[in-house]
C-alpha cells in the first residue's frame, strides 16, 4: 500500500509540474476566489462516481472510476479512489488517502496527502439540495471534477454542471468525460484510455 501512495504522491507532484506548463486559463473569472460550500459531512459519504473532470496523471487511462469517502471517528475522511486502468476488462484498482477537513470552512474543504511530499486542499463548489451531484476543485483550478451518486448522467446534466464550472472561472474546455461504461470508450467528449504496457 505504500508504494501505491507513494506512486500517487509522485504521479501528483508530476501532474503539478504538468499543469505548471498548461496553457493559460482564458476564462475571464479565472482569478475569482472559490469558495467552498457548507457540506452535511454525514450526507455527503459514500460512492461517488466521476463524471467528469481535468485528469491528472495519476487518473489518466482509467475508466469506471468512483471515489468512496467514510468518516472515521477521529474526525478525517477515508478517501478511496478505485477504477480499472485500460479498459472495463481490467482488474480493479485503488489508491487510499486519509483527508482532514480545513477548519473553519464549513466542512467544504479537506487537505489531502497523496504522500508525506505532497498534499493538496480541494473545495467542494456545489451539491444539489439531495446529495446526487458535486463539484470538487483545487484553488488554482487547475484541476476539477464532477461527480455524481450514479453512474449515468444525462448530457443535460452534465452541461448544467459544466455551466456551473464556467460560472466558478474554470476552462471548461479541459474536462472530459469519464467512461462509465464501455460503450462510451471513443465517443466526442468522453476520454478514452490508452494500452497497457
């Protein structure tokens, strides 16, 4: 388990530096501050699955992919990251995180540690009034996702939710979809994971 965090850890930490030489963002609220919402932490646990988002290297070729919190009793998060790399023929795989909410933001913002080198904050921006849908960022806004309590999502839905994103300074044009089925592998949007090595 060590080494998967620590690869994490390292696959963030390059994905830092990638973003680093990203084209600048050209939405004209880039530099508006985001600012988390309030969150019901029990209503917010469980499975949700990724929509959408602007991967990082350690999401890249994944598909089917859902992140699976717990409050533990201490107070932190129990933060599961699990997917198949490659292809829904793929064996399953996850990477395990401990986060620890920000004080003072109303439960909307966590510190995530992908290794004792690197750790992140990220803010949830939006959940609808009946916890079936999130907006999850970092600051920069370099990286983003919409997730979702099932995996299918309608296009109206996802637009919504995009709109949001653009309302909140992001590029919008650097989200793609994530396969939640395999029938969606090569569609316009969606993402579509290389070969294994």
């Amino acid at each position: 388990m060590r080494r998967a965090v620590h690869a994490v850890g390292v696959s963030l930490l390059l994905a830092i530096a990638a973003c680093a030489g990203a084209p600048p963002n050209p939405n004209p609220r880039a530099n508006d501050f985001l600012v988390a919402v309030s969150i019901d932490l029990p209503r917010y646990m469980g499975r949700w699955y990724v929509i959408g988002n602007i991967p990082y290297l350690g999401e890249q070729d994944y598909v089917g992919t859902y992140t699976q919190w717990a409050l533990r009793g201490d107070g932190k998060i129990m933060d599961a990251f699990v997917g198949r790399r490659y292809g829904f023929d793929q064996p399953v795989k996850g990477s395990f995180f401990i986060d620890t909410i920000v004080p003072n933001t109303r439960n909307g913002e966590w510190k995530v540690c992908f290794s004792w080198l690197a750790c992140t904050t990220r803010r949830a921006l939006y959940v609808d009034e009946n916890y079936q849908y999130t907006i999850v960022g970092i600051p920069d806004k370099s990286l983003g996702w919409i997730m979702a309590r099932d995996p299918e999502v309608s296009d109206e839905m996802y637009a919504s939710l995009l709109s949001r994103l653009d309302a909140l300074g992001f590029d919008i044009s650097r989200f793609k979809r994530v396969p939640q089925q395999s029938g969606q592998i090569g569609k316009p949007g969606f993402q579509s994971p290389g070969k294994p090595e």
